[in-house]
C-alpha cells in the first residue's frame, strides 16, 4: 500500500504508534495490506483485531507477528508485544479510515456493483469480461459490508488495473458510508427489488437506499441500469451519465436468447448497434442480464466487442450462487448463499428448465418485512408454474409455501419440516440418476449442509 507507512497509518487513525525497542526504524516502511483474520496473514500486513460476540482478534497479535505482520492496531495496550502497534479507539472505524485515505491515492477506475438481486454474480460476469484486457482487483465471496469493502480496498496493489468491488447494504445510511469509502467511477444497478424490506419498507425505499452512492460519484461517473426494471428506469442519478441495459430495446440489449437447460443461454447482444451472439456458460435469463451489465462496464473502459464475447463466454460461477455440481448423472444448483423473491423464482425458473425430475429444496427468506409470509405464499405459484416435481420446505416462513401448493392441489409432491435433519431424511433416499436438485435459502437458514449432505450421499 504505496504512502501507507505505519507513521501515516497512525496519523490517519488518529491513533498512537507504540515502537518496541528494536523495531523504532520502522515507522516510515509502508504496510503491504490490511487484513482481520490471523490466518489470512501475508508477510508486512496490518493485522486489524476485532471484537466479537465470541472471539477477540487481539488474542491472536503474537501469531500475527509470527506470521510476518508489520503491525497491529489494538484497542488496548500490549505487554512485550513483538512489533510495532497503533492503540486506536475502535479498530472497525480505524479500518474504514485507512481504507478511505488509500482510496484516495489510488488512480485505477473503481466499478461498484450495487443492487438487491445478481450483485455477486454480476460482479463475477464483469470481472471475466474485464480480465481480458485488464489485472482486476474484486471483491472475494462475501466482502462487500463496512468492513468487508474496506478490507478490499485494502488489498489494491500497484499492478492492479481495475477493482471492481461489491456494494451491499439493508438500511439507509450504509451507501454512504460504503461510497465514501470506494468513490467508485463507475457504478451498476441491478435491481430495485423486495430485499431488507423489514428496514427499507418498500421498493421505493430500497432505491433511496441504493441511490446514496450518487453523492459520492466523481463528476465524470457513469451510471449503469436495469433499464428494464421499473424503479430504476426512471431513477435521477444527479446528472451523472447513465446508460442503460436489458431486453425491451436498451442501449445495451440482448434478443434471441434461447435456454440451454442448466447449461447455458445463448444470445444475441447488441452494443451501441453492433451485434454478435454469445453462449453465456450459466442458466437463465437473469445471467444474461448480468452478462449486458458487464458488457456495458467493459465499453466503458474501451473493450472490443470481441473482448467482451470472450469474457462473457468465459464467466464461472462460484458456490452457493447457481453454482452447478454434478455427480455422477444427477445435478445440484447450489443457490443457498441467500435468498429473496426474485431470486428464488429466477432459481424455480433455472430449475424448471432441467431434463428428467426436479426437485426443490427451500428454506425461508429473511429480512421481508410485514407481507413475509405472502411472499413465501407466492413462490408456491412459480413452482406450480414451472412444473416442478418435488418440493421440500424448511422453516417457519417456508410453510406458507407448502400451504399455497396444497391450497391449489397442485401436481408438485409438497413436504415440509421444521428442520433440516428431519428433511434430509426423506429427501436422500429418493434421488435417483438423472434428478436436477435446486438448493435455495437465506444464508441464516445454513442450507449449505444441505448441499454437502447430498455430495456425500452421492459419492
């Protein structure tokens, strides 16, 4: 981190640089990064200790130090500590001020992916398409809260061309904080959906929410939107540039798109006028939208359409977002990072696609607010509608999803349980060659035991 000496450091944290003896020659050498956990430590880090409910990241100092750490930060004060440390009030806050101040340094463009659906997979899709042509710095699994950005930011090096960084957040105030930090150049909108709903309210919150990141835009930042989706059609973005994506005639649009089952979609994307078709390796129309935001941030930054073809025809996936596992000839869509309405039915969509049985296995979706529980109720539909053949439901919230399918005698075979124990159970003995299973939930319900209970099944 060029100018981030642990004598700045200090200075920026308003803090105090305790100097053991032997080691008064280091203040004016520079940290190589900012990281939180003790075993993620690289040689010259900043060790940053938090806090928790049940660890405190002070009691690993001296293993940082073994490790290679430059310095730490701390809360208190050490006893023969085996480096340099800044005594800081808070070393959460401390975090977000080095992370602001080295922000500032920094002269490559900041893309922000913001939105309540896609933001991790879009994040994906434009990293693929940017490396290319560019050494991208993005942000890794789930780093994109106030104190996962910052360790982000943290983590930019001289050789980085790019970082593209995730934005996410559940009530007013915290874009603010998260665009002071990243002041990203170049900012995506996926969607204004029905997402943190127990604080946000409605959907018009949820984009006052996500629209804080405007104020902290340079004057010459670009905004790029879901031109299909209704809020942000029509979004002010305070005189920053907007360009606009989608399937209903965008600038950047697609047509032709053509379902490849959980394989992939083939499409055609039209950029500025210029066409070509693409296979994008994922399921779902969704992914194809993901795949037009990234093309637009890449036209941005100068990419060729055929650099942007390459990309897209390239992207991943990543677990627990319609990740794809197959064993032997039996297919897991592994989506239990988390949940909401929309992307539970993009996922009920994916699903309905598949050859051969289909089966779904659902658990509650969090932080929905008053209407919950109808929420719940109306994914019901979406599996009716999509033909699906077994549907297995866990928790509270989920039974109103049993209750719509029962309501309507519908063809789907319906159980519900109150745990996953109990669920897995039934649903392991009957799968059978040729099944494609949905794994779908909120991350608090751990639906990730789910996944790994059927890859041992099936070993």
């Amino acid at each position: 981190m060029k100018t981030m000496t642990l004598a700045k450091v200090a200075q920026v944290v308003d803090g105090q640089l305790i100097l053991p003896e032997g080691s008064e020659n280091l203040k004016d050498k520079e940290i190589s990064g900012a990281v939180n956990d003790n075993r993620k430590i690289e040689k010259d880090n900043l060790f940053v200790p938090m806090v928790g409910a049940r660890v405190d990241g002070h009691d690993f100092i001296p293993d940082v130090f073994e490790k290679g750490a430059l310095a730490t930060l701390s809360e208190r004060e050490l006893d023969n500590p085996a480096g340099p440390y800044i005594i800081v009030k808070d070393t959460k806050v401390a975090l977000k001020q080095i992370a602001t101040e080295y922000r500032m340094t920094l002269n490559i463009p900041v893309v922000g992916v913001i939105g309540s659906v896609g933001k991790t997979s879009t994040k994906e899709m434009i990293t693929s398409v940017l490396e290319t042509k560019f050494r991208v710095l993005k942000t890794e699994g789930n780093f994109n809260n106030e104190i996962g950005l910052p360790l982000t930011i943290c983590r930019i090096r001289d050789d980085h061309q790019v970082a593209v960084v995730e934005m996410g957040i559940s009530d007013f105030g915290e874009m603010h904080r998260l665009s002071d930090i990243a002041k990203p150049d170049i900012v995506v909108m996926t969607n204004i959906g029905q997402c943190h709903l127990e604080f946000l309210k409605d959907r018009d919150g949820v984009l006052r929410a996500k629209t804080e990141v405007f104020e902290h835009m340079p004057k010459g930042g670009v905004v790029i939107l879901n031109g299909d989706d209704d809020k942000l059609a029509v979004a002010d973005t305070l005189g920053l540039k907007k360009v606009y994506y989608g399937l209903n005639n965008q600038q950047f649009n697609a047509t032709n798109v053509v379902a490849n089952g959980i394989s992939g979609t083939k499409a055609t994307v039209s950029i500025d006028g210029e066409s070509f078709d693409v296979t994008i390796p994922l399921p779902g129309t969704h992914n194809v939208m993901n795949g037009l935001a990234a093309a637009a941030v890449g036209k941005q930054l100068g990419l060729t359409s055929e650099e942007i073809k390459n990309g897209l025809e390239s992207a991943g996936t990543i677990a627990g977002r319609n990740n794809i596992i197959t064993v032997r000839d039996i297919t897991v869509i592994d989506d239990c990072y988390n949940a909401n309405p929309v992307s539970m039915k993009a996922s009920i969509e994916v699903l309905g696609k598949a050859p051969g049985r289909t089966i779904a296995v659902l658990g509650d979706m969090g932080e929905l607010g008053k209407n919950e529980r109808q929420l719940h109720f109306e994914m019901g539909q979406a599996l009716e509608e999509n033909h699906i053949g077994y549907v297995f439901t866990v928790g509270d919230l989920s039974q109103e999803i049993n209750n719509a399918l029962n309501q309507k005698n519908s063809s789907c075979m319906a159980h519900h349980y109150d745990t996953v124990e109990k669920m897995l159970e039934d649903l392991l003995p009957i799968i059978r060659g040729g099944d494609t299973i949905l794994v779908k939930a909120s991350h608090f319900m751990n639906f990730s035991t789910v996944v790994e209970a059927i890859k041992v099944k099936l070993a």
